[in-house]
C-alpha cells in the first residue's frame, strides 16, 4: 500500500498492470520439470516485486487474477488451480516482510513447518530436499533481528538487500504453502495417485531446481524492483514502511 494517498483509478491501474503481468509470465512454461505442482511457468519472476509494490491485499488479488487467468491460457489439470493458491499467499509474504511486519510471516512459516515435520511420510523423504526453504527460515530469523534492530529501513542504501531478503522469503512462502497441500494434506497419493517411492523421486528433484528459480527471481526483484521503487518515490508515491 501507499503512504500518500491515490486516486481510486490510479490504484485500479496499477493493479490491472501488475495482474496483465501475471498473466504473461503465468501463461509461458519454464526450465522443464514435474508438470504440475511447482512453478510450471515464469511467474515466479514477477510475484514478489507484485506483493511489494501493491502491498500485501491488492498484490496479492493481482497475483490471484494473474495466475487463475494464466492457468486457463495455458491448462495443466484442474488440481494446479488449488496449488497455485500458493502465488498470492508468497506475494503476500514479500510485501509484509518489505514492509517490516515480520511476525505473521513467522507464524505462517512455523505452522507450516510444523503440519510438515508432524506427517509421517515427510520423515521418509530426503531431509536436504527441503534445504531452500530450511535457508529462507533461517534469512526470516535474520530479517526479524534487523527490523527489531532499527536497521529494516529500505532506503536506497538498504534497498536492494531488503528486497532480495522480502523476495526470497516470499517465494519460498509460495513453496511451502505447495508443499504443504502436497505432502500433509496428501494430494501427491489423492490427486496424482503417487506411492512414497515415487514421491521420493519427484521430492529430489525439486530441491534441485526449485532453488535455481528463487534465487534468479530474487536477483531479479532487487535489479528491477531498485530502479522502479526510486521512479515510484520520486512521483510522490512511498511505499507503506
């Protein structure tokens, strides 16, 4: 959100933009990989700078809109609709931990983490294939200490190491919220009839090139997000601290 006030049709624009955008990056396939379930598209690149822009409630309608029309644009299966609920759930993130609000964004993370760890058949999986995201808690821990410190300020000096920070915290929210609904709630045995071998195979995998995504999506945020947030605040436009 704003710190200065906006007109109603400039706040609708700029939420139309950032959902066309979510569109097109949600409507192209990415680097190969399981088809369904984890960033099947190049929306991953434009979600965090979406949630930090527009801040937590219109990033992540935008991210919603985006994602339910590029799902259409470009189908998989009916089940990805539901999976991809994870897309605005991490623009959320992004925004809230930019913004400095730390503790719901920890909350999400411990629960989720908890409702993982308590699943019987998480205990049989790979204990590395979660390493990106165990990273991404650990960087929550760090930011949390920097904002209780005084020294979350997103200027232009701290800008870019805060939006890599809110961007990969923010992605890997996205992540979790997918490996929650395919591991605790058991989607991977329900929807795609998966045994634990199987998903042993599948869960190896993307801990290899789940990570590759968030951190060019990280790069990404700051090399974009830098020039544009300056642009945004010398329109008279802040964004909400």
């Amino acid at each position: 959100m704003w710190k200065e006030k906006i007109g109603k049709s400039q706040m609708i624009a700029l939420v139309a933009v950032f959902a066309a955008l979510n569109v097109a990056t949600d409507s192209l396939a990415s680097l190969p990989e399981f088809p369904s379930g984890v960033w099947y598209s190049w929306n991953f690149l434009i979600m965090p700078i979406t949630g930090i822009v527009l801040g937590p409630l219109l990033g992540s309608a935008a991210t919603f809109i985006g994602v339910m029309v590029g799902h259409y644009v470009y189908f998989i299966d009916a089940y990805e609709f539901l999976f991809t609920v994870g897309a605005p759930v991490g623009a959320a993130a992004s925004a809230l931990l930019f913004a400095g609000k730390w503790k719901p964004v920890l909350v999400y993370y411990t629960v989720l983490f908890a409702a993982f760890l308590a699943t019987p058949v998480a205990w049989q999986l790979p204990p590395w294939g979660m390493w990106d995201t165990y990273l991404a808690f650990a960087l929550l821990l760090a930011s949390t200490l920097l904002i209780q410190k005084g020294l979350w300020k997103p200027e232009l000096r701290m800008l870019p190491l805060i939006l890599i920070l809110s961007a990969y915290v923010g992605l890997e929210a996205d992540v979790l919220f997918r490996v929650f609904l395919f591991v605790p709630c058991r989607t991977y045995s329900l929807f795609y009839g998966f045994d634990t071998a199987t998903l042993q195979v599948i869960w190896s995998g993307a801990a290899l090139i789940t990570p590759i995504k968030a951190i060019l999506s990280a790069a990404i945020t700051a090399i974009v997000g830098y020039p544009l947030i300056r642009t945004l605040r010398k329109t008279g436009l802040r964004l909400h601290q």
